[in-house]
C-alpha cells in the first residue's frame, strides 16, 4: 500500500466526500477501485459497491441538454 498525494479540486472532493459519506464507503477504496477499472481489463466489482452505485445513479440531477447555454459561458 502506498500513499499518494493529488491534486484535486476543493469543491469535488468536499462533494464526493459528502457521498461517501452518506453510503458509508472509504473515499481512498473509490478511488482505488475507480483506478483499477481503467487499468484491468475484465474487472470486477463486488455487488455492494455496485448496489450503491445504482443508488447514486437514480439521485436527483439536472438534465442539461446545452451546458454551454445553461451556464452562459
């Protein structure tokens, strides 16, 4: 096991903490298993990970059809 320092955005990281949190999954695991998803090539990914993933699929988001427009960039 190694520790690894990234930069990452405030925001995001505050968010994706909050999620985290609120399904009671380690942030480092998510990230570690996000990791491992882009280097395997068959993973695999346990059902509970993949039971709150769904969970956090279904929430509530806002449908952006033109992000450009929405946001006035």
């Amino acid at each position: 096991m190694a520790l690894k320092t990234f930069n990452i955005e405030e925001d995001v990281y505050n968010k994706f903490s909050a999620i985290c949190k609120k399904f009671g999954v380690s942030m480092s695991k998510q990230v570690e298993m996000f990791m491992r998803s882009q280097v395997e090539e068959d993973p695999v990914a346990r059902a509970d990970y993949l039971e709150r993933l769904n969970t956090i699929r279904k929430g509530k988001f806002v449908r952006v059809t033109n992000f450009k427009e929405r946001y006035k960039l």
